[in-house]
C-alpha cells in the first residue's frame, strides 16, 4: 500500500473518529478554561508548523485529533486531544523502549489469530492492559497507573546465593 493510500485511510478514520470524539465530549463534564485555553495555544502552534510537519489537525466541539506520519510515540495535548499515528506490525518491537509508559491498549480486528499475535507482541514490549476500544477508559481495581504498579515503586527484588 502506498504511502498516500496509506495516509488517506488515515485522514478518513480521523474524520469519522472526529464525530464520535465530539459525541462523547458532549456526554462529558467540561474541561477546565485554563487547560482549553493551554490547548487552545498548543493547536494553533501546531497549526502553525503544519506546513514543515506535514500533521493534519481536526477540530470539533472541543476535541481535537492530530493526524500524522511521525510513529514515534508522543504524549498528547490532555483533555479530549488524541494523535492518530500509523505503526506497521513490523515495527511494534520499536515500543519496547518506551515500556515503562506504556498503559492500555486495545486491537480493532476481527482476525482472531491476528489478534493473537498483535496481543502477544504487546504483551512482550510492556503493555499493561489489553481491552477492547470501550473498555480503555474504565477503571480497575489494583490496576496500574501511569505505566507502573504503584508496588513497585516502593519494593524490589533482590536474589541472594546462600553459601
């Protein structure tokens, strides 16, 4: 598939996506002015450099989606602002770097042996969680914040011979 064919399917799903992201800010209480209006500045920067970037940004009802071909992992803007980034299964292995920040993570596909073996590459570089798209926001007891169990940030282990 060409690049862009590749970047099209993406600017599509981020359109559609839009819709349902602005739905769900709706249903939403509303984010707090001095965070909007931080974003508000972040989106027109973006806006701004767009042109050298080459990212495509979409906003909506107080949502907004920032479509790129950077597959570097990135944090996003908080509050409602998602990045939609292509990463072919070749390239997976190369979030094994970042699997301390790695949280939750879900896989659209009805392939059940290519949910299989995108669950097990996931698992290996360090996902925590693994759910489908409307579970990934609900919370879980004990579960992991942050990319971390809170436990191991007060513990270790240690192996010790006994001679």
């Amino acid at each position: 598939m060409s690049g862009n064919n590749c970047r099209e399917k993406q600017s599509a799903f981020a359109r559609r996506f839009l819709k349902l992201f602005e739905q769900a800010a709706s249903d939403s209480r509303p984010v707090d002015y001095g965070m909007r209006a931080k974003n508000a500045i972040n989106l027109y920067n973006e806006k701004l450099e767009s042109h050298s970037t080459g990212n495509e940004i979409l906003t909506g009802n107080g949502v907004s989606i920032i479509v790129t071909d950077d597959p570097e992992l990135k944090l996003s803007y908080m509050f409602r602002n998602v990045w939609i980034k292509r990463l072919p299964m070749s390239d997976l292995f190369s979030l094994k770097k970042h699997k301390n920040y790695l949280q939750t993570a879900s896989i659209l596909t009805s392939n059940h042996e290519k949910r299989t073996q995108i669950e097990e590459t996931l698992a290996y570089i360090g996902v925590i969680r693994i759910t489908t798209a409307g579970n990934m926001s609900r919370p879980v007891k004990g579960e992991a914040h942050d990319g971390t169990y809170a436990l191991r940030e007060y513990s270790r282990i240690v192996e010790t011979e006994i001679v």
